[in-house]
C-alpha cells in the first residue's frame, strides 16, 4: 500500500490546511487572498482542493502567513 495519498486527496488536504492557518489568524478568505495576492475565486478554490497551486503560490502563501511551505502540507 501506497503511503502517498491520491493526488485530490493531496489538494485537499493542503486547502483544509489552508483553511485552518486562515481561520487560526481571524482572517476572512477576502483578507487571507489580498494578503497572498491572489483573487478571491482562487482562494477559495484553493481552500476546497479543487486547485492546483504552483510551487511559486505556495511560496507565497507560506510567506503570507510566516509559516515554513512544509507546513503546508
């Protein structure tokens, strides 16, 4: 048995860490967007896994919330 998980399974789980890194701060998904410079739309497609980020988002997102990108994940 594989001990990586399905790719979706994978999406999802960074966009519920998302989520969880946003709410942690009070953040809205409007301020947590602006702070990383992304639209709203993406963020939100982020959050539910249903996007595929790029490293150089991720990247960003960490910075953003002054987290390593391994604790993306």
């Amino acid at each position: 048995m594989s001990k990586v998980p399905d790719f979706h399974d994978f999406q999802r789980a960074i966009g519920a860490r998302l989520r969880e890194l946003r709410v942690s701060r009070g953040w809205t998904q409007e301020r947590a967007a602006n702070h990383v410079g992304l639209n709203i739309r993406h963020w939100q497609k982020a959050e539910s896994g249903s996007v595929n980020l790029t490293i150089r988002t991720l990247h960003r997102i960490a910075a953003a919330f002054d987290v390593a990108p391994a604790d993306l994940l």
